[in-house]
C-alpha cells in the first residue's frame, strides 16, 4: 500500500490536504474546526457573569483613570505660556 505523504524538494512531508480542491479543503477545515469548539471545556453561566461583571468593571475603572490623566495633561498644556 502507497502512503499518502509526498517528498517536497527540501525533504519536508506534504499531507494529502495539499492535494485536494478548494472546495476540498475548506470542508476539511470546517470539519477539524468544528472537532476542535467540541473539545473545548466551556464555563458555567456563573463563571461567564462574574467574568463579564469584572471585565465591565474594569474597563469602568480603567477609563476613568485615562479620562483623569487626559484632563490632568490638558490642564497643563492650557497653562503652558506661549511665546
């Protein structure tokens, strides 16, 4: 029985995926794309609304602080003499 590797030039093994059509392929992809979300371990909706509540916080926190700084660095502009 043949193996279905090829030799490339640089000695490197080419899978049977190169050789198929376009439409071939995106199949293939679809298909290990979907075995892969399948293996993935999803959080419970407790741990999805607490992670929500504290990115929303976060980012609450974090805008304010920026929004601080950039009035701070505003104000000293403003009072910078110009000549």
């Amino acid at each position: 029985m043949a193996s279905q590797r090829t030799s490339t030039r640089r000695g490197r093994t080419r899978g049977t995926a190169q050789n198929l059509s376009m439409s071939g392929r995106a199949q293939s992809l679809v298909r290990d794309t979907i075995a892969e979300i399948r293996k993935v371990t999803w959080p419970d909706k407790e741990t999805t609304r607490n992670l929500t509540i504290f990115v929303i916080a976060l980012s609450v926190v974090l805008g304010a602080l920026l929004g601080g700084i950039d009035a701070v660095f505003v104000r000293v502009w403003e009072n910078i003499p110009t000549f």
